[in-house]
C-alpha cells in the first residue's frame, strides 16, 4: 500500500518517485483530490521502465522538421518508450517537472542543473511525465528498456553532457529553413536566443543582424533566424558519435540513413523501420490539406511524389523572398543548406548517390 500511494503522490505531483515522510492518508487523499492530473496517474502505472546497455537516443532538431515520423521509426524498435518534447514549456506538466519557468531559464546556468536532475530522474524511471499517453503511442510497451528523446525545444549547448548522463547518442535532424519556417506559426525562442545566456556564443555582427531581423523582417526571416540560431549551436557542439542526417534525404533516399541509424543507435531491426517509413507520422494534423495529401501519395514509392514533399515549400516563396531569407545561414556560419538548392550540402548526406533536384 505504501509504495502505491508514494507513486500516486508523485505522479499527481509530476514528480520522481520519492519516499513519503510523515505523511498520512487523509492527507494525501486531499492534496490529492485538490492536484488531480489523470493524464499523470495513467502514465505511471502505464510503464515500468528499466534501463538498459542499450544506449537512449536524443533526437535534437527544429519544430517541423519530421521529428515525429524519425522519432517514430527508432520507437518502433524493441524495447523503446519515446519522450516527446519533454523540454516544451508551453506545455504545464513540462514546467512543472523541470520547475523551469522560461526559456531564458533553460538557457541559463541554473536551467542547467534542472535539467539534469529531470533527465536523470526519466533515463532512471522514476519519472513518467514526460511519457506519451498510451492510448495515443503507436509503439506503446509496458515494459521498456531504451527512450528515444525528442528535443526541440532548449538544451542545444547542453547535449553532450546530458547525452553523456544519460548512456544516449546524439541524432541532429536537419530540414530545410526556409520549409520548417513556413510550417511555423510562431517562434517562442527568438527572444531567448538573443537576450539569454545563449546570446554570448555569437558574435557582435551577428546579434546586430538579429536585431534587424527581429525589428523590420518578414515572418519568413524571423523563422530562418531561429532556425540559424538554434542549429549554430546544436552543430558546434557536433561529436564524433553525433549522427547527422536529414529530412529531405528520408523521403528521397531512405535506405542508407536508416542503414547508417540501425549501426550507431543499435537499432536491431532495420526491416521493421524500412516497412514504416511510407506511414504518416501522429502529428500530421499539424500538416495542411495539401501536405497530407502528398503525405499519402508517397506511399506509391514514386520519386515524383517523394520530391514534391521536399519542393513543396518553393511555390510560397519568390527568389527574392528565398534569397533574403537564406543569407542568414553564412552570416551564422551555416553550410547546410543554401539559395537555389533544395537539398543539403554534400556533407550531410549520407552515401553517394544525392539526387540532381536543383
């Protein structure tokens, strides 16, 4: 009875599970009917979570870069519950786990210490909040061994040392700016980028050039500047264990990112993820009517529906608009992508056979 109410207690309070002192059952059963989360509850008695030798994986990327379907795919595998944006402080049980209250906070050296407390206190499983809600998983297991992390909200200059806590590799999912810029309709880290902590790791001309963008610029560039200033950081800390790969490389030529995945993140079952890739991922509500579209039609194989996921983004812009916007890459020191290309630099992808798409 004792271990069921201190797993209660924590659950509804969004925290690890700690041992209860002094506590009686009047008493909890008020607090209790006073903070009643459900969603928490049934997430803690949904799981049992032991780690593994196995390593965790940290899927670092951009809002609407197809982190879903890739954090998706590496669920599928044995073994794996997911953390979906377990760093997103719009949503309450975030910041209630954390006990972070900002996004400058996060940033912050004493955003840090929190978010290796809360790490730790998933990787271990006693903390369960950050769960998704079984009925809604694709892959959900009772029993689980390894987590697949989806970050895309904060810790960019703190990954190596988490990753490092937390026995995970590192996964940098790229996209083009230009199209996860277009599919956002806000950007709740721009200020935090340039007046936090994370301000310091750019440069003088840099910051000024963000303080036009965020004075005079267009929705377009206000997007690709927080694209700049999230990959900045997320790239400089690149380790060699680090995978990079892409999002255009997925749907065009999937077959060696997931080869190249199955080898570093120790993923055992390479057929399983090859049978997925064409299934849309949970959030594709998020996506428009024509996106979704495409989303089914890729289903055919055909290259020509697999490249217009890719281009689709080119009929909203003109070249001026793709100019002005992309110009902020090399002034942030970003090769990845460039005007008049659709596709990533060369380094990027992986094995040799990138299409002539441009």
């Amino acid at each position: 009875m004792g271990a069921t109410v201190t797993r209660l207690r924590a659950s509804l309070l969004g925290q690890p599970f700690a041992p209860l002192r002094g506590d009686n059952f009047e008493a909890l059963a008020t607090r209790a009917l006073r903070r009643l989360r459900v969603t928490d509850l049934v997430k803690s008695v949904a799981n049992r979570h032991q780690p593994g030798p196995r390593p965790n994986v940290f899927l670092v990327t951009s809002p609407r870069s197809g982190s879903t379907w890739l954090m998706e795919l590496i669920w599928s595998q044995p073994g794996f519950k997911c953390c979906d944006e377990p760093l997103n402080l719009r949503h309450p049980t975030v910041k209630r786990a954390t006990g972070i209250a900002s996004w400058r906070e996060m940033d912050s050296a004493a955003g840090a210490t929190k978010l290796e407390r809360y790490f730790r206190d998933i990787c271990s499983g006693r903390l369960h909040s950050a769960d998704s809600l079984p009925f809604r998983g694709k892959y959900h297991r009772f029993r689980t061994d390894r987590i697949v992390f989806k970050l895309l909200h904060g810790a960019e200059g703190l990954i190596g040392e988490l990753a490092a806590k937390c026995n995970a590799r590192v996964v940098i999912l790229l996209r083009h700016p230009i199209a996860v810029s277009l599919s956002r309709e806000s950007f709740p880290r721009l200020s935090a980028f340039r007046n936090g902590d994370a301000a310091a790791g750019f440069s003088a001309g840099q910051l000024r050039l963000a303080d036009r963008v965020i004075a005079s610029g267009s929705h377009l560039e206000k997007g690709v500047l927080t694209w700049c200033f999230q990959n900045s950081i997320s790239l400089r800390g690149l380790q060699p264990d680090w995978t990079v790969v892409s999002y255009e490389q997925l749907v065009l030529d999937p077959e060696p990112v997931v080869a190249h995945l199955a080898e570093r993140l120790e993923l055992i079952d390479q057929a399983l993820i090859l049978s997925r890739l064409t299934e849309a991922a949970g959030n594709q509500g998020k996506s428009d009517a024509s996106t979704r579209q495409l989303l089914a039609e890729q289903a055919s194989g055909r290259l020509d529906k697999r490249r217009a996921l890719v281009e689709k983004w080119r009929s909203q812009v003109t070249s001026a608009q793709e100019a002005a916007a992309m110009a902020l890459l090399p002034a942030f020191g970003l090769d990845a992508y460039r005007a008049g290309r659709l596709l990533p630099d060369r380094r990027y992808w992986i094995g040799d056979n990138q299409p002539a798409l441009d």
